[in-house]
C-alpha cells in the first residue's frame, strides 16, 4: 500500500468516526490531543470537519468552555496523560458544568499504533 493510498484510508476512517456521532442538537465537538491532531491534520483540512457540522476543534490540554449542551468527539492517544483528561472532563464541577461534565456526551476513538 503506497502513502498516498494510507492517507485515503485514514481520512476515511476519521470521517467516518465523525460521521457516525449523530446526537440530537446537530452539532458536535473534535476534541484531539497533540499526536491526533497532527494525524488528523495530515489528511484533513478543518474545513472537512466543518462540513461534518463539526462546531469547534480543540485541543484537549488546553483550557475550554464546558458546552453541556453538545457532544463531543474525542480522537486521543491511549496515554496516561490523554485518558486522564479525557475522565477529567467529565469529573470536574463548577458554574455551569452538566452534572460534572465538559459535554452532554462523549464518543471516544483512540489513534492506536500510530505513536
């Protein structure tokens, strides 16, 4: 399999993980770490990720907005550091967080065997 035919098949594979989030308001957030989002950003332009009523793209370690009302797709590396805050985004309390929760949901792909 040459790169080229890699890239097709991996950018398949992201949309169609973003694809099969379909959650009741439309809209939906990317969350990435660090090594996902430069995967992904080799195949995709966040322009693709727009068409997919994709609302924002973050990044996971930095600092965010809770959206209670949206889903979130999340595309993380299964490191220590990714999953811990992954659980932290649903574990935190403040003013105007859902029961604890960054999101209304979270739907999690992990980018296996590409660190």
């Amino acid at each position: 399999m040459d790169e080229n035919s890699l890239k097709v098949l991996l950018r398949t594979r992201i949309l169609e993980a973003v694809r099969s989030v379909k959650p009741p308001g439309k809209w939906k957030i990317v969350v990435v770490d660090k090594h996902s989002l430069k995967l992904i950003s080799s195949v995709l332009k966040l322009y693709d990720l727009l068409e997919e009523d994709v609302s924002i793209v973050e990044t996971i370690t930095k600092s965010r907005q809770p959206f209670t009302d949206r889903e979130a797709v999340y595309f993380l590396s299964p490191t220590k550091e990714s999953v811990s805050r992954f659980i932290d985004d649903f574990t935190k309390k403040g003013p105007g967080w859902n029961k604890g929760a960054m999101y209304a949901g979270a739907h999690l792909f992990f980018t296996t065997g590409m660190v």
